[in-house]
C-alpha cells in the first residue's frame, strides 16, 4: 500500500497524517471527508472497522465516527466486513446488535440513535432525513427480536 504509481500519494503516510489529525481533532469533518475518499478510491477497506472501533472506544458518541461507520458497511463490497449485503434482514440484525450493544453504554448516545434510525430507514430520503432531525426512536417490528429485551 505504498505510494500508488504516477500520483506521489503515499498511502501508509496519507492515512498517518489523518492518525495525528484525529488524535488532536476526532471530530474535523474534512478530515473524514478525505478519508472516505482515500478508503473508496484505493479500495483501503483493511482494518478500518477496527480503526472505527477503536475511535468510539475513545468517544463512542463521535458522531462523526458513526457516520463513517455508516459509510464503510454500506459501501464496501459485499463480505468485506459483513457477510450480508447492506438492506438485508440479516445486515439489520448484525448492525442493531451492534448499535444496542454501544448503546448499552448510554442510552442517550444521539449519534448511535442515527445511525440506528439510518440502518432502518425505507429510503435514500429517510436516510438522508435521519441524520438532520432529532431521533424519534420509532423502531420497526423486523428488530423487536432484538431491541426490544434491551429496552426492558
């Protein structure tokens, strides 16, 4: 993954320097935005999951990391770091869980509320919606199976 031939990007130091920018600013949009681009365009889905993973250990209501969590299991390819395709009963599953888990840790984690809601949205527009209004925390009965013992 070194430097990508006749561009004189060099991957390992590009992804170092977003590293330190994190470290100073978790939450600097551009920052992400750079990332994505840089994860899509050079295909550099590797280890980032553990990357998202590890950042909501330090903040696990960084919006900002949700919303790349967001991006990386709905548009890397399929088996990449789930073995369901996104907007499949079975992707649902495996994200709730995942969200219910993080969300055992406080339950007014707006962030995960989000992406939460986004994963259950009917539409690019609800989607797109999700991220711009308070969370109603209206949940479909496809995950009261695993919601709704949580929420007792």
């Amino acid at each position: 993954m070194a430097e990508i031939i006749g561009t004189g990007l060099d991957l390992i130091k590009e992804l170092a320097f977003l590293a330190e920018i994190f470290d100073s600013d978790a939450k600097n949009y551009h920052a992400w935005t750079y990332r994505i681009w840089l994860v899509e365009r050079f295909q550099l889905w590797e280890g980032e999951l553990a990357f998202v993973d590890d950042q909501l250990l330090i903040d696990v209501e960084n919006n900002s990391v949700w919303s790349y969590r967001y991006f990386l299991v709905n548009k890397s390819p399929v088996g990449t770091f789930n073995q369901f395709a996104a907007g499949t009963k079975q992707f649902a599953e495996v994200e709730a869980k995942y969200t219910m888990d993080k969300l055992a840790e406080g339950r007014a984690n707006e962030a995960a509320w989000v992406y939460l809601r986004g994963m259950f949205a009917i539409s690019p527009e609800e989607a797109e919606q999700s991220q711009k209004t308070k969370v109603k925390r209206v949940l479909i009965t496809e995950a009261e199976d695993y919601l709704l013992p949580w929420l007792d």
